[in-house]
C-alpha cells in the first residue's frame, strides 16, 4: 500500500486518484474527478467509498451542498508553483465548515508542507522516497503573525 | 522604529534555520533546480549573470546606524566591498557565494534584518515614502501601518504562491513620494471630515510592459479593516488571475480584464467572510505600531532662515536648496544624500561609505537613516545649525552632489551589466547622460526632471513614470533605448508616450539634449518639463529629436 502523511504521521493509504473524466471506476476507493461527480453521482455512491477531487481551476464554490458529504476532499497541485489550492483549503474549512480528511495531491513539495498545514490540509500524497525526514518541515516554524487554520488569532492578539 | 521582540526575532531565525537546510539538500541534489527557485527567491537569492545577487529586505526604506554598519561589515567579508540601493528602498549584493547565503541571513538577523519575500512571486517588502514621519506635508506617518502589513504579509501561508509578484506602498503625506497609483496595491492616508484616519485603495497599477495607472476600489477604508480588506484582495487575486501566462500575471491584468467595479465587487464578496474577524486591527494594535514611531527628543529650536543659511557658500547655497527638504520640526531639515556621482553606478555605496553614513547618523540625527526609491539616502533629523558642518563631510564622502530631485538624479536599474533579464546596459547610459550635463547652471535652470533608465521591460528602473524614460530593448542582438517622455509618479500619476524609434547607445545623449533644448524653447516661466509636455504634447518634441 502507497505511503502518504496524514495527521504528522507516515501512514499506509488505500485511496487511489482517478483521473479519467470519462469511464468510471468499477469500485470504490478512489478519489474522482468534480466533472465525473458531477455527472455521475448516483453511481459512483453505488461504489462504496468515493471522495472527489478538484483541479487548480475549480473552486471549491463549485461542489456546492456535496461538501459535507465527504470524508475526504483532494485539492490537486498541477505544478508546485500554482497557489490557488492553498485558498481552497482556507475556503473549505473556513467558509464551508468541512471538518474531513484535507488531502494535497499531484505536484506539490515538501517545502510547502507547513504552508499547506497552515491553510486546511491535513493529509499530503507527497510524492517522495522520504517521507519520515518531510516530517521535519511541519516545524519549519513554531508561530505565525496572521491567523489561520491552525491558529485561529493573529499574533498582535496574543502579545 | 521598530524593534523586534522575541516573537518576531525567533521567527526570523527559524527563517535562517530553514533556509540553510534548503540549501543544503540543494547542494546535496535533493531538490531540483526548478524546486529550489521559488525557495531562494523568497529569501531574495538570484542567480545572475556573472554571480547570485541577494537583496536584503529594507523594510519602508528604514535602517539604523548599527544596520548599516552590519551591511558594511557583510560586503567586505562576503561580497567585494560595496552595496547598491534599489528602486524598492532595498539593498542588492552582487557578489555574494550561493553557499555562503545561509551564513549572511545568519549575521543579518543579529540586527533585526532579513531578505524575507524581496523576490519571488509573493507579498514583496512593503514600501513607503522615504520622509514618513518628518515630512512637513504629512497627513499621517504611514510607517506604523506598513509594519502592520509587514508583518500579516511575512510567510502568509495562503500567499506565497501567487500567480505573479505583489507589491504594496503607503503613502501618508499629500504629495505622494510613494508611487501608490504604480503599485499592486496602493495605499494613500486620508483624514475624513472629523479628522479619522481613512485609507484610500487603488488596485491594479504597475509598471512592467504593461503600464497600469491603478483603479480606487476604496475611498475610505477604515483603519481596523486594513488586514481584512488586503487579505479579501489577496484571495481573489490568488484565484482569478491568470497563471497561463507570466506577462499577463500581473493583477492589473485581472482588474482591467474584470472591470475595476466587478474586481470590487467579487472583494467585497470574500471580505463579507473575513470582515470583523479575528484579523479586524485591535486599538491596541495601532496603538502598539505606532508607539515603535513616535518623535525623538527633538529640541526646542528657532525655525532659521534658509536664504540666510545659503549665504556661507555658494556650492553650499546649491546643496541646500536641491538635497535639503522641509522638516515638520521647527530648527530641523531632511538631508538627502546622493548616490548619483558620475561614473558611479547609481544607488551604489561603498563600505566605508555606509560605515560613515552610520556615524553621521548618530551625530546629525537620532541614528535613524533612510533608503529611497530614486537610490538615494536620507538623514531625517537634522539640525539646521549643523547643516553647514553636515554639508562639508558630505563633500569629503563624494555623496554632496547637488542633483536631487534635478535631471542628474537619475533613477537606473543595475541593466545588462549585471542584470540576466537585461535587454541592454542601463549604467553607462545614465554615466553618459551625466557627463553630457555636467554643467549643473544648465541642470538647474531645467529645474524639476526625473529621468529614469530600465535595462528591459521589467521597468526596475520605473522609465514609464520617469518625465524622461529611457527602455533598453533588443533589436537584432544589438542594444537599443527607447525613449518615452511625459511619465510621472504622484497623485496624478501618468505613463510617458513613446517618442518614436529606438536610438543607438552612442545616439542617446545627443537625443536627451534635443528633448531638453525643445523643452526650454517652449517652456513658460518656471514651467516644470512635465507641465510643458502636458500643455504641448509630443509632436513638438518628435519633430526636433527625429530631424
């Protein structure tokens, strides 16, 4: 079974992405595209476990009153340096009150670990041979001046 | 100014921390040159033509005597001795090792200082104007709300991969010294009926190759909602604007292309979430920001009669009139110390320059010094008494020349000669322009030019808002220099036109001198070229420099 972090810990994981818009899986597990939810929802639930996932393009505005159905929301990285998923996770927790597993998937780097905590996620697919020594980055910093997901007042509260 | 405390101070050094395991796993090949790139820029690490350049963060262009001192001690130990001010109040080493970095960020943050977001596609350094807190024009010192913005924009974790670089500047006096119409934010201090401090919001404007005067999206937005208000504009930027392509990344791309009332509209949108929120400033907050910029001990000092001052000497009398501007402070005056000698690349200070500045910071002043955005220093505090003791140390530095705010002041990006984005050179351009006007009577009787020199279409040399632009390009692998006139900054900000073709090097001073005669030949009685440019348009101007 692949190894992803989930929680500050490396954990074995069963979910696998899916990303064919077009045919559907034939069981659960997987982590589906928003189009293929969209289109296909009743069957996929006919699947079992089924999580979805959205492209940098696709706000999380889009999954609409699916959200807290979830228990796991992707947001996908198409290239470390596209920023948008860091707003989408501060979205889902902070406007759409989704409380479920938070997972960062495609290319994103260790390097922004402690960021992507900072903004919602809770479970990182980094693609990595060394996931133990990643670990490390979640300390990268003890605080923050601004408040977010972790932190939920800003530092000149708390001085 | 502002002192670290131990919060602020331990951030810093985790900073340092991570930066040297980056690097470190760098050097060991663990991460990928494309991975290590946003990472060094963040922490103001280029990789140049000939060597990495770091620009180390000057935030609000404000800098202390035991600062400087430490900027001196680091050139000589890891660069070759001398600093350059940019046009975003900064300082640039051009010769630091990639190796060696790690241990610079290390001496820097002794002294509270930083290379934090000076580059990469993030909230840049926070800029301001240069005479914030001694202005005579001021409304309101805007320093404490810039170290407010400093510290919510330092490692926002939703910010720090937009889709394009993000500058923000404040302006709090009437004349704007800022830029603010120019910026990716702008922020301008006005004061409502009542006297409450309000800020007005201009998004949207920027330099580069598409020039941008910025939109006002608020005429007056309330001081506790400035976090809330910056971070609603942030979001919807980070969302919306486009990463297809990096000249189109800008966020005056995304305003123009949603209309500046659509922009706003979707702002106020997301700060319907955030507004009143745990990020809404304190009282105490300001109140704390601003205790870190309250008036030295200033003395209680006769206002003297700067025509009576000027009467000691001559070249003194020159120095006082274009280097000095009005205190708020009766008995006191801002001394502005010119890095433009000719010959000298502009912005560029040596060591031992930087370590006597330090001195004459502390002896002319409260030890408060500061850098602008035309690459020049300032001495805030200074007594009137002293002024003439001050000017005579000044000539001895070779940072007296009587040039500022005249067409010698010229602001010049560091160009080809350093720069790897450079289309062609920028400092022998600017040292040819300053040769061919060596005659200072003539400078001065042109009275107020900003000429401004970019090495490409990046603009760090700000040519669009210069009232002279000059824009190296590239024709065939030859360098050429597009001229523009009629740019300016300031409240009523505008983009120079293009004159016409680009003009070989060796052409360019002859064609700054056909502008310049055409100028005075039309010029009214003590009209600014910028008025006389306004009032005639370009085609008089075209005709004499294409004939």
């Amino acid at each position: 079974m692949p190894k992803i972090i989930k929680d500050l810990n490396v954990v074995e994981d069963s979910w696998q992405v899916w990303r064919d818009t077009e045919s559907l899986p034939t069981s659960g597990g997987y982590i589906v595209p928003l189009a293929l939810w969209q289109a296909h929802k009743d069957a996929l639930l006919a699947l079992g476990d089924i999580a979805v996932f959205l492209a940098s393009d696709q706000s999380p505005k889009l999954l609409g009153a699916d959200i807290n159905s979830f228990a796991l929301i992707a947001v996908d990285f198409p290239k470390f340096a596209d920023g948008r998923g860091f707003s989408y996770g501060r979205e889902l927790r902070e406007q759409h009150g989704f409380t479920g597993e938070l997972r960062a998937i495609g290319d994103f780097m260790r390097d922004q670990l402690y960021f992507l905590k900072r903004c919602g996620f809770n479970s990182f697919a980094l693609q990595s041979d060394e996931l133990d020594e990643a670990l490390a980055s979640f300390n990268d910093f003890s605080d923050a001046y601004q408040p977010s997901i972790d932190q939920a007042l800003p530092i000149f509260r708390r001085r | 100014m502002y002192a670290y405390d131990q919060f602020d101070r331990q951030l810093v050094s985790q900073r340092v921390a991570q930066f040297r395991d980056q690097t470190q796993r760098y050097l060991e090949g663990k991460i990928s040159d494309e991975q290590f790139l946003p990472l060094r820029l963040q922490n103001g690490l280029y990789i140049q033509r000939l060597a990495p350049m770091l620009r180390i963060a000057v935030p609000y262009g404000t800098l202390n005597a035991e600062q400087l001192r430490k900027l001196a001690s680091i050139t000589r130990k890891y660069d070759k001795g001398y600093a350059h001010i940019s046009t975003r109040q900064n300082v640039q080493l051009n010769w630091p090792k990639l190796e060696e970095v790690p241990d610079i960020l290390e001496e820097l943050a002794e002294v509270e200082m930083h290379a934090v977001q000076t580059s990469g596609n993030c909230i840049r350094n926070v800029t301001a104007d240069q005479f914030s807190g001694v202005a005579a024009d001021e409304v309101e010192d805007a320093r404490a709300y810039c170290e407010i913005i400093r510290q919510w924009s330092t490692f926002h974790p939703e910010f720090a991969f937009l889709p394009r670089k993000f500058k923000i500047a404040v302006c709090g006096s009437a004349s704007d010294r800022a830029a603010v119409m120019v910026h990716d934010i702008g922020l301008q201090i006005v004061k409502d009926a009542a006297g409450n401090t309000a800020f007005k919001v201009i998004v949207g404007g920027g330099l580069g190759r598409t020039p941008v005067i910025g939109s006002v999206i608020n005429e007056a937005l309330e001081p506790k909602h400035l976090l809330t208000y910056l971070e609603a504009i942030l979001r919807v930027y980070n969302q919306l604007g486009r990463r297809d392509n990096k000249f189109k990344a800008r966020i005056k791309i995304l305003v123009r292309a949603m209309g500046a009332e659509a922009f706003k509209a979707d702002v106020e949108k997301e700060w319907a979430h955030i507004k009143d929120g745990a990020l809404s400033l304190t009282d105490e907050e300001i109140s704390r920001a601003q205790s870190f910029f309250q008036p030295p001990a200033y003395e209680s000092l006769p206002q003297q009669d700067m025509q009576a001052l000027a009467l000691e000497n001559a070249d003194f009398a020159r120095w006082l009139q274009h280097n000095t501007h009005a205190h708020k402070v009766a008995g006191y005056r801002i001394v502005t110390l010119a890095l433009k000698t000719t010959g000298v690349a502009p912005g560029d200070v040596t060591a031992e320059q930087l370590e006597v500045i330090a001195d004459l910071g502390e002896r002319y002043g409260f030890g408060e010094i500061r850098s602008t955005h035309q690459q020049n220093i300032v001495l805030p505090d200074v007594r009137q008494q002293d002024l003439l003791a001050l000017w005579k140390e000044l000539v001895e530095l070779e940072v007296a020349s009587p040039v500022v705010g005249t067409l010698n002041d010229i602001i010049c990006c560091p160009g080809g000669d350093f720069c790897s984005l450079a289309n062609a050179k920028s400092i022998p351009i600017a040292e040819a322009i300053q040769r061919r006007f060596e005659d200072l009577d003539y400078v001065y009787d042109l009275g107020e030019i900003e000429l401004n020199i970019s090495g490409c279409m990046n603009a760090c040399g700000h040519h669009h808002i210069g009232n002279i632009g000059i824009l190296g390009v590239d024709k065939k692998g030859q360098e050429f220099y597009q001229i523009s006139l009629g740019g300016s900054q300031g409240l009523d900000a505008s983009i120079g036109k293009i004159l016409g073709p680009s003009f070989a090097q060796d052409e360019v001073p002859n064609v700054i001198e056909k502008v310049l005669e055409t100028f005075v030949s039309l010029r009214q009685p003590e009209e600014r070229f910028l008025d006389t440019f306004r009032r005639v348009g370009m085609d008089p101007f075209k005709e004499r420099a294409y004939a």
